[in-house]
C-alpha cells in the first residue's frame, strides 16, 4: 500500500474498485479514519488539574502541607446533622456539635 502525506492513507490513485483486494485497502484506510476521528475527542479534552491551592499561590498540591510555604491544607466543607451545610469550623455554629 502507497502512502502519501498522513500515516496510514492510501494513494487514491493506486486503487481499482474492480479489484476486491484493492476494496479491501479501500476499507481498511476507511476503518483507520475512522478511529482517528473518534478518538480525537479524547486526545483535545481538557487536562482537570487535581490537588488544592494554596493561598501563596502555588497549586496542584497533592500532600497535606504546601511544599512551598509550608500551610496546612484546609479542611473541606462539612454539613451537620442538624442541617447546616458548608461549615468550616470545628463545631456546628447552629447546634454545637462537633465536626466529625
């Protein structure tokens, strides 16, 4: 099979449909085309960045520290059971009770 500019395209100008084998390379090359149009989808997603930021500025942090400054990672958000949602402190600031 000749190729011309991308890998995997044949030579238009190679093929004979009357010939079953040049069908053949005919449907492979389409078959490749294919998967290379499906999975460009995957390949332009956005990269999600994982990790905390810190308030120095440095982000993508994995650990409990900032390897940077050295601040602790900030406790997440947590909701009570008595129904207050997105607390930050130790206690619930409604009922008192203690973070979990």
């Amino acid at each position: 099979m000749q190729y011309f500019g991308f890998v995997g395209t044949p030579d238009m100008g190679d093929i004979n449909v009357d010939n079953m084998q040049d069908m053949a390379k005919l449907g492979i090359a389409m078959g490749i085309a294919n998967n290379v149009i499906n999975a460009s989808g995957d390949v332009f997603a956005p990269v999600q960045p994982t990790g905390w930021v810190c308030s120095c500025g440095n982000s993508c942090i994995s650990g409990s520290f900032c390897p940077e400054c050295g601040t602790k990672r900030p406790d997440a958000p947590w909701n009570c059971s008595c129904g207050m949602s997105g607390l930050t402190s130790k206690f619930c600031t409604n009922c008192g009770k203690k973070r979990p």
